[in-house]
C-alpha cells in the first residue's frame, strides 16, 4: 500500500497522499490512514472516526502553508 502511494505521488508530482487499506477503510465509522508528503515523511494515523481523519488532513495541509 505504501510503496504504490509513494509512485503515485512522485508519478503525479503531489504534494501529499494519503494512503488507506483498501477496502478495510470503506462502509465502516473508523478510517487508518496513513499521510505522505513530497519529501518522504510517512505519519501514520491511528485508527479514528472518518472526521477525525479529515481534520488531521486538514491540520496537516494547513501546518504546510504556513511554513
């Protein structure tokens, strides 16, 4: 799961991916997902509520624009 997130960011030139278990993460309330960025680093979530996960998303996209 990680290796294929990892080529299609760099395939896609993203500034993020995240990867999650597929299909564990669907029909269900809880989400493990697992954020990559451009340069590498890897934050695995534990698992947590699908609104949890956005708001770490959204945490994490807003920490990078304000650097």
């Amino acid at each position: 799961m990680l290796a294929h997130a990892r080529a299609k960011l760099e395939a896609k030139h993203l500034d993020l991916i995240i990867a999650n278990p597929v299909p564990a993460s669907f029909g269900g309330d809880t989400e493990q997902a697992t954020l990559i960025d451009r340069d590498g680093a890897v934050n695995a979530l534990p698992p947590m509520t699908k609104p949890e996960v956005a708001e770490q998303i959204l945490d994490f996209v807003a920490m990078q624009l304000n650097e």
